[in-house]
C-alpha cells in the first residue's frame, strides 16, 4: 500500500468517525478534513521562520525531527504534532498550542491543497514529536537568546 494511504487512516483515526473524515478527504474538492486535537496528538503552531528555526534545533540537539509537520501558508506557520500533555512552557504569543476542544485543518496526506501541505507527512505509525525534545530548544529561540 501506498504510505499517504497509511498516513491518511492514521490522521483519520483521531475523528469519531474515521469512514466520514476519509470520504471528506476523497470526495470533497479542497481535501480538507477539520480534525480534533487531543486524541491521538496535541498541536504546536509556530510561526514559519521560528519553525524551520526550531526543527533545525531539535536536529542539532540529537532529536531526529521525525514527527509530522504542517505547513499552512496563509497563515505563515508551521505545525508540530506532539504527543498529547500540557505545554512545558508558558508559549505567549510565540506559538499556539492545540489541544482538547480545539480542532486543526487539515489535508489529505495524498493530494495537493492549496495552502495546506505536508513538510514531513505522518508515517502512518503515529510517530509524533516529543515536547520533551521540542520545548528545551523552543524557549531560547522564543527569548531571543
């Protein structure tokens, strides 16, 4: 099987009802699906440049980046899936973390979408970043130092 077909299930998998979440990334002209944040993943949306900045410092501290990373263009940011937990550090306006009650567009792993695309897609195991990696390295780059 293709891997986007794995990544898809696996993404599909956080919604009620995976079916209906997998028949609106087929079937709908934009290939947007919203799904919930919490279940499977919690969320960390940075702004583009902080992002590319942060995933080169988790690679520089010996942390594969190996989870999937979103990159929404409109809005000029990156998002980090992470296991679920509270954030490690008090974000303020630097990044916006989404968890339980909050929901995140996104796309079919499989098709282009305007706006919408995958930097690093899902492997379709649920491997997902650690904020145990991702915050130690995301402090400094927030207070400039």
């Amino acid at each position: 099987m293709n891997p986007s077909f794995w990544s898809a299930r696996w993404l599909a998998s956080a919604c009620d009802n995976p079916t209906a979440c997998l028949r609106e990334w087929r079937l709908s002209e934009r290939g947007v699906a919203l799904l919930p944040a919490g279940r499977l993943w919690d969320a960390l949306a940075v702004p583009e440049m902080l992002g590319h900045s942060l995933l080169n410092a988790v690679a520089r501290n010996g942390q594969p980046a190996t989870g999937p990373v979103l990159r929404n263009s409109r809005r000029q940011e990156l998002v980090l899936l992470m296991t679920p937990g509270k954030p490690a550090m008090n974000l303020e306006r630097a990044a916006r973390h989404l968890t339980t009650g909050t929901w995140l567009a996104v796309p079919d792993p499989s098709r282009k979408v305007t706006g919408l695309s995958w930097l690093v897609p899902p492997d379709g195991h649920g491997t997902l970043f650690s904020p145990r990696d991702v915050y130690p390295v995301l402090t400094p780059l927030v207070s400039g130092n």
